[in-house]
C-alpha cells in the first residue's frame, strides 16, 4: 500500500466518520476517532452491501458513501448496545 492510498483512506475515514456522526446524532469522536470509525465503517460496509445487493462503483465520492453508510451501521449499532 503506497502512501497515496493511506492518505486516501485517511480522508475517506475522516470525512465518512465526521458524516456519520452527523447524521447519528450525539456522536463526536474528534479527528481520530471519526477517521477510525470511517474506517470501520468502510469495512462493516464491504460485506453488508453486497450481501443486500448495492453496488457503490469506484471513485472517491462513491467510497465516502460506502464508508459513510457502514459508520452510520456501526453508530447505530453502538447506541442500541449502550442503551440495551
């Protein structure tokens, strides 16, 4: 993995944790933790998505989507364990 593709996945993390949270509201992680959660939030993505049959296509904005709805999976996912 070069360094081009980390800075990627860094923005991508970063810009899908920060919409996430966002979106799930009373989730603030900080720089760190939203890139952190983009990531994870990618990962979840990578086998829901496909599983239920949406296909994002390439290119950045379609990843930030991809990642941006697995974070909002994982946020959700978080608060129903927190509260339950």
């Amino acid at each position: 993995m070069g360094l081009n593709s980390v800075i990627v996945m860094l923005i991508v993390g970063a810009v899908a944790g920060w919409l996430a949270g966002q979106i799930v509201k009373g989730y603030g992680f900080g720089l760190v933790g939203n890139i952190v959660v983009g990531i994870l939030g990618a990962f979840v993505a990578s086998f829901i998505l496909p599983a239920i049959g949406l296909g994002m296509g390439g290119g950045m904005v379609a990843a930030i989507i991809h990642a941006t709805i697995g974070a909002v999976i994982l946020l959700v996912l978080l608060r129903l364990a927190r509260t339950g």
